[in-house]
C-alpha cells in the first residue's frame, strides 16, 4: 500500500520527501520494524519512541510518522510530522487493515465494572443465536471461536485492527470489546466505526492513572461524545453518570435499570447461589447467575442484543442458557459443605457488590454460615482504595485474611500495611494478614464449616501473580482445587 493512502485520513503538519513510497508494514514497536516499514513514534507514558527513529532507519524503515523530526533527518526517508502520534496511529492502523469496523457491528462496553461479564455473554449469546462475533475482552480474544491471549483490557491501535481484520476475515457479522478509560484517553478507539456503546456504571478505580474522578469521568464520556448518529447508546440510569454519558452524544439514546424507569427495566424476582429469577421489561427468565450486580449486566446484554435487531423472546432464551465469564462470581463446591466463590472484584464497589450478595444469599437460607474473605490490592495502583477495601471487605465478612495481589514492583507488605490502615479496631478482631496468597487461601479454607462461604478475590480469572516483572503461574481456582484434595 502507499504511504499516501494510509496516511489519507489524517492531517500531516509537515510532510518532508515522498508519500508515493510502497510500505510494507506499519509498526509502532521500533524491535519490529522491517525494510519498507512506516514507523510510527509514539510518545507513551513511560517510553518515547521517537528516541529510536535512528535505530528503525537503520533497520530498514522507509517513513517515519512523528511529531518531531530528527535534527538530522535521512535523506531517504519520509516523515509525516503530525500533532499527535498517538491519535494518528489510530486512523492509520485502521486504513493499513482497510477499515475492518465498518465491516463489522461493533459494540463497544465502557465502565469501571461489568464490562469482561457484559462483553463476553454478548459474545456467546450471539453466537447461540447462529451468527458469528468476536471478542476483545480482559480474559481473552475471540475471532469467532478462536482464541489468543488478551494483554490489555483494550489492545493497542495496531493490534485492535489487525484482530477485527481477522474478524472480518472469519466470516463475522458482530464484535464486542471493553472499551477501557485508558484507551479512551490514548486514542486506541479513534477511527473505529461503532454500532453501539453501553456504560455500565463508574466507581473508584485507576486514580493512578486519571489522578482525579472527574478526568476518569471524562475519559469515559469521551467514547460517547465520538459516537456517529447511526450508533446507539445504552447507559444504566441507577448510575448518577448514566445521564451524564448522553449528554452531547449524537447516538440513540436508550436506559436501563433496576430501580428507575427505564426503556429497559428489569426487576429481580428471586436470588439463589445457582441464578436467579427475573423480569425484563415485563418478560418473565431465569437465568445461571445471581446478584443484582449481574442482574444489571444480564438487562444490559438483553437491551443491547434487542438494539442490535435480535427478537426479544430469542434473546431472552438464549439469555437463560449463559453462564457466568470465567472468574466472575465463579462458584466451587468443597467436598467438606462449604463454598468457595472465585471474582475478579478489585474495587471497593465491586467488592461490596459480591459481598452483598454473598450475605444476601446466606440470609434466605444458611443463616448461621460464615463468610470468610481474601483478598488484596494490586501494587503500582491507586493507592487510595486500597484502606477502603480493607475496611468494606470487614464489615462484610466474619473472617477476612489480607494477602498479596500481584506486587508487579511494590513490597507486599507496604500494600497490605496500606490496607491495615483502613481497619477500625472492631475490623481487626477479625482479621488477619498473611502475605503468601497460597497459603492465606488455604488458611480461609482450615477457617471454613460447612454451609460456610469462602469468597477469594481480585484475581478472578488471572493465572499468574506478578512480582518484580515476573508473571508466576498462580490461579486461585487451582488453589482451591488443592486445599478441598488435602486434608486438614
């Protein structure tokens, strides 16, 4: 392809020397440039890349997109001088795999929880209806039913296209993908066409990266204020930032909810540990998960399908067949009585969502049970919730066992003490702190009767714990495998 056609969709500053050069690839990690390659540079959060556009000449480059030029520029090469690299990127990764979103009906899933549920049972439940979608997800990524490895919440520009390319390839008619608030900010989501967004709901998370609540709002909202005309746009009203979402956005508007009128409104009849009894805008299903935290999602998943044009009974069949995603609210059952519940809650919300539950449950039935939780905060992470997760995980649990998350480049016990600090004194009677993950599960385990809970936290479906900028194999789910094996 020539570089005038890839680069057809932005506005260069400057362009030094010839776009009717053939490119042969277009990469933004200098280690993968190749002869005939566009490089694009990048200014990212830890690394500028325009430190390596000597090394990529070198290697073989014939462009280079930036937004500085090299103070002595090769004479061979061409440079695309732009404002924003990253912006760019974005468009350009889009033309090089010929703009693969406008073949396909995406919808785009934002919010600080709910989103890896919401996206990957719109995945399955489409598919259950006979058609073929992928997934961009946390857990994974899916060209129909493929799978690889899912590194970020929301891939890079480059990836995110070559993945909904496949997709095309694959014979797709539908794509689902979280949307996070850091693609948002980085423009990893410029140039995609949408068919649809949904905002889940926005709770304290990543104030690492955002610093203040009204920025990680406004990265949030920036993904609706993009959205075309021919887009809808479906928000949870119980959420004070639902309405917030929709204002500027060009896109249909549609709500949902469990507590406000909404265009689809959902009331939760009945609550098991197995699932649950519901009714959707006056339709009677019950459905393999439990919890109105799920409850919300499920309403979300059935509106966006109807939106999307799918007929209402068959969503709501297909609706009834799902299954929980991997390590959200995932229940196993120890040969000695008690329950262990795998979930990925690493915020304050979505910790006191599923202990709610948990407690709610354990009301209707096991009344004398115990909920027994361990959990942790992840290091190089907003620091802040970390005393609030502490303080809700013990006001919701009769036992709680704090341990380590993944440490990436902290000292786990700086981040636990940063929990303990969150305790009043009538918390830590309950409490107790062991920093080896394994073996604070297995110690919750020991602590557990019969009709008891154990709930094990923040992970969720991860299989490995990262220490020093080493990933560990490590999967809760194993753990627990192996404490029900051994005996006590």
């Amino acid at each position: 392809m020539k570089l005038k056609e890839i680069i057809s969709r932005i506005e260069p500053v400057q362009v030094i020397g010839s776009t009717d050069v053939e490119i042969t690839d277009v990469v933004a990690d200098s280690r993968q440039v190749k002869k005939g390659a566009l490089f694009v540079a990048v200014k990212g959060v830890a690394v500028d890349a325009h430190r390596f556009i000597p090394a990529v000449i070198e290697a073989g480059a014939a462009a280079v997109l930036c937004q500085e030029v090299p103070e002595s520029p090769a004479a061979h090469v061409t440079y695309v001088v732009v404002a924003d690299s990253s912006a760019a990127l974005a468009w350009v990764a889009g033309d090089w795999y010929d703009r693969p979103s406008e073949k396909l009906r995406l919808v785009g899933i934002t919010g600080t929880n709910g989103k890896t549920t919401t996206a990957t049972l719109l995945h399955r439940l489409v598919q259950q209806l006979g058609y073929k979608a992928g997934l961009l997800s946390t857990v994974k990524n899916v060209i129909d039913r493929r799978e690889e490895e899912a590194k970020q919440t929301t891939p890079d520009h480059l990836t995110l296209n070559r993945l909904l390319h496949e997709m095309v390839e694959a014979g797709c008619d539908y794509a689902f993908m979280e949307v996070s608030s850091h693609a948002c900010v980085q423009h990893r989501i410029d140039g995609l066409t949408f068919a649809g967004a949904v905002f889940t709901n926005l709770t304290q998370d990543h104030l690492d990266f955002h610093k203040t609540m009204d920025e990680y709002l406004k990265a949030k909202k920036s993904f609706f204020d993009g959205l075309p005309a021919s887009a809808f746009a479906l928000v949870n009203v119980d959420d004070r930032n639902g309405m917030v979402m929709l204002q500027n956005c060009a896109a249909t508007k549609r709500t949902y909810a469990l507590r406000s009128m909404a265009d689809y409104r959902c009331r939760v009849i009945e609550e098991r540990i197995d699932g649950m009894s519901l009714q959707i805008n006056g339709r009677d299903v019950e459905v393999l998960l439990t919890g109105h935290f799920n409850a919300y999602n499920l309403t979300a998943i059935a509106a966006t399908a109807m939106m999307l044009g799918f007929d209402a009974d068959e969503v709501l069949v297909a609706l009834s067949r799902l299954q929980s995603a991997d390590g959200r609210f995932q229940t196993l059952r120890a040969p000695a009585g008690y329950t262990a519940i795998v979930d990925y809650a690493h915020t304050p919300d979505a910790l006191i969502n599923v202990l709610d539950t948990i407690n709610d449950l354990l009301r209707q039935g096991h009344k004398d049970a115990q909920v027994i939780t361990v959990c942790g905060c992840g290091g190089n992470r907003d620091a802040t919730k970390r005393p609030i997760m502490a303080h809700e995980a013990a006001k919701r649990s009769h036992k709680l066992v704090l341990t380590s998350d993944n440490p990436r480049f902290e000292r786990p016990e700086a981040i636990l003490a940063d929990m303990e600090a969150g305790l009043t004194p009538e918390d830590r009677a309950h409490t107790i702190t062991i920093t080896d993950r394994r073996q604070a599960i297995a110690t919750a385990c020991l602590l557990a009767r019969r009709g008891d809970v154990v709930l094990v936290a923040g992970k969720g479906h991860e299989t490995y714990q990262e220490v020093e900028g080493v990933k560990h194999h490590f999967d809760d789910r194993e753990v627990l495998r192996w404490c029900f094996s051994t005996p006590s």
